[in-house]
C-alpha cells in the first residue's frame, strides 16, 4: 500500500505537531511505499526540516520503505532548501548552477550526527550564526551559552537516541530569532529509558509521563550509570532542563517531542507557564527538540551567572559543578 502527504507551503517551529501529524500517514501499518509531496514548500524552519529528513531515513533504512519526494526547485521554497543542503539528505541530486552560495554566518547548513559527531568542533561552527558581529564579552558570552547548549543536544543524540540525528541552525536578521534544532530516527524518550534500564523507567508509562522524566532534574535515562561506553558517564541528568531553563531566560522557545507526547513553550510572549507534557495525537519515533533565541537577550548577562541562576532554579545549587571549559564546552 502506497500513501501521498502532501506538505504545507510553510512551517515554523510552533507547527511542528502539525507536521508530524501529517507524516504518520507515513506509519500506517501495511504502507511499503511513501509519496513525499513538498512542492507546496515556501519557507521551513530549522525544526521542521530535521523532523522531515530524521522520518525519511527511518522510512528508508530502517522500515525499507520507498519513499519518493515531488519537489519544484525553481521556487523561493525550493531554492531556500537547496541552500541549506535539504535535498542532498534526501538523496535528491540537484541540478541548478547557483544552488549554494555563502552563507555569511546567518546559518549552516543541515548536518547528520552520528555516533562520532565532533561535538566540541560543530558547536562552535553553530554558535558563529549568533555571534558575527558581536564583540567584547557579550561575544564571549553568547557563544558559551551556545556551545553549552548545543553540546546538550548532540550528546543527546549520540548517547541515547540508539539512531542518527540531523541539525540545522539559522539566523533570522528580520525578527532577531536564532533557531537551532535537531531530530533523529532513534527509540525515542521511552525507549532509551527501557533500553537503558533505568529504574526511572516504568513499563506500560504513556509517553507524556516518559517525557516528563526527562524534562525532571537527575532524571536522565542514563543517570543511573557510572559507566557508559568504557568510561565514566557525567550525567547529571540536567541536560533538557537546563535547555529548558536557558530558552526561558533568554526569552527564546523550547520544542520537545518524542512518541505521541509534545511540549512547546513560547517565553517571547508575557506570563508563559513552561507547559507540562501533552499528547501529540500521533507519534514521532525518535525525538526532536528546537530552541530559539531571540538575539537582543542573549550575551546581556555574564554566562556563568546565567548558569548559576539556572542551577539555583533547578534545584542544583548545593551540587559542585565546575565551571572550567573542556575542548570548548563546559563540563
């Protein structure tokens, strides 16, 4: 059985349940084969364009199913994408003359991660979007919040996802936003607390509670371990909610979603409680997380005190972190 999505001209971070809900139709049992429709694209932010590429190749290699992608790239859409290198993890080959061009640091292009992703090395690449014309010890930091954060996210997806990831960062100079985001093909949430066994882990738990476990203070999916991979783990279990924490103070978003449960937190708009985990109404195999920053309010505070202020809001003040930096990120 075939099936046609057929995918709206524009999605923005704030729509991504949206897109994954038109994507199940791609999950439908007894469907062996997937018409990708995007000829309708206009514009996609980082999010959604990770979502897409992390469901194609689980369709491709690990269901093996054939998925074909309709496309115009002569449209503001297509060439937008092209530029960001879309069609390239699509497997598309692209034809036109001027489908690159530099970049000027407003943003990199898609990235895959996997299992040895220099994280350190595509941390500070990333966080260069952000800091281009910054100067001084704003400059300074603006990119240890980055590569803090950026760090969070790829280990994530190295250590738990069991897939690959995909990230993308941008600049966008017309509303001040820098969004940042990554999607993998992985177990997701659940599935990494199952398969790591950690005691926080509880077998028939709905992926909401799941996804509330990880947005918990020390209650990472491998917390639990003294040893990972030959080595002692660091895990604190911090790491999405101290992203969390950071998007708040920085008057940024924060998107997570993994299996049928979602959270989405717009700190740009007043009075916004970080909302509690809620059903998607479908399910996303691994999981997808986007952060935005709204330029202005990052840098304007020193970044350890930003941390300390995140730490003593976590409930992690009595813990001895140390703020030394480690190849470029903090440790």
């Amino acid at each position: 059985m075939s099936v046609v999505i057929e995918l709206n001209a524009k999605y923005e971070a704030k729509h991504a349940g949206g897109l994954i809900r038109s994507l199940a139709a791609g999950n439908a049992a007894g469907t062996t084969g997937i018409v990708l429709d995007i000829r309708k694209m206009s514009f996609y932010e980082p999010l959604p364009l990770c979502i897409i590429l992390a469901t194609v190749h689980r369709w491709r290699e690990k269901e093996g199913k054939k998925v074909e992608i309709k496309y115009y790239s002569n449209t503001n859409g297509g060439s937008y994408a092209e530029r960001m290198d879309f069609f390239r993890h699509l497997n598309i080959e692209i034809k036109s003359a001027n489908q690159r061009h530099d970049s000027k640091d407003n943003f990199i292009t898609i990235r895959q991660i996997v299992h040895n992703t220099d994280e350190a090395s595509l941390g500070r690449e990333i966080s260069s979007c952000l800091v281009k014309d910054m100067s001084g010890q704003q400059a300074t930091d603006t990119m240890y919040l980055l590569e803090y954060l950026l760090g969070e996210l790829i280990k994530n997806c190295m250590q738990h996802s069991r897939g690959i990831g995909f990230l993308h960062a941008q600049y966008f100079p017309s509303d001040g936003m820098f969004h940042v985001a990554i999607a993998d093909d992985g177990v997701g949430v659940s599935g990494s607390y199952r398969l790591s066994e950690s005691p926080k882990y509880k077998p028939g738990a709905s992926d909401v509670y799941m996804l509330g476990e990880a947005l918990t203070v020390e209650s990472s999916s491998t917390t639990h371990r003294r040893d990972y991979e030959g080595k002692e783990s660091p895990n604190y279990g911090v790491g999405l909610p101290m992203c969390r924490a950071l998007t708040e103070d920085s008057a940024g978003l924060f998107a997570i979603y993994s299996g049928d449960s979602f959270v989405f937190d717009d700190h740009g708009k007043a009075d916004v409680v970080p909302m509690a985990p809620k059903k998607l109404g479908a399910s996303y195999g691994g999981v997808a997380v986007g952060l935005g920053f709204v330029r202005s309010a990052v840098g304007q505070t020193s970044f350890y005190q930003i941390l300390n202020e995140v730490r003593i809001k976590l409930g992690l003040q009595k813990r001895d972190f140390s703020a030394e930096r480690t190849g470029g990120f903090l440790s």
